[in-house]
C-alpha cells in the first residue's frame, strides 16, 4: 500500500548556504515524483526505504545515503516507520515536500 501524505519534517540546522531537515515516514507513506532547485543529501537514520531518482530505482537502510541532484526527478516510499536526516544546499526557494 501506499499512500502520499505529508511526513513530520523538522528542521535541525541551517546555514547562509544550505540546511538539514530530519524527516521521518510512517510505513506506507511516500512522496510523489518531484524534484527540487537544489541538490539534495539523505543519510537513513532508522527503517527502509524505496525510491528511485532519474527514474533509476533503489534501496536504502540505515547508514546507507542517497543523492537526488537539483532538477531531477525522484520519489521515495517508506517500507516501515522511517526517519533520514535530507541535507540541501543551496537553501531551498520554496517549502520542502515532507
């Protein structure tokens, strides 16, 4: 199943050039194709996760880190309850996408 709903974003730092949130994804929840205008650093802290940028797919759990680049389409799925810290640099123009 999979459901697209907002997850709990918070935002931990940020600097004159770039931030990090911690988002965590209830089992079930993911994001919708979407890109961004800027690059973009996870880093799983807890759970499993699905996804796939440029339209190639993947995997990820805890330690593993993933790259969405600026302008490139991506999308994620939490397998089961997930948390990641999103590093994005440069700051982002709009609200993130939880």
């Amino acid at each position: 199943m999979h459901r697209e709903s907002p997850g709990v974003l918070r935002e931990r730092e940020r600097a004159a050039h770039g931030l990090v949130y911690e988002i965590r994804y209830p089992a079930g929840v993911g994001s919708p194709v979407h890109s961004h205008d800027h690059d973009s650093v996870i880093y799983v802290l807890e759970g499993r996760l699905t996804g796939a940028v440029g339209g190639a797919p993947g995997e990820l759990g805890p330690g593993d880190t993933a790259m969405h680049p600026r302008g490139v389409e991506h999308q994620v799925m939490a397998f089961v309850d997930s948390c990641w810290l999103e590093f994005k640099a440069p700051l982002p123009k709009s609200p993130p996408l939880a």
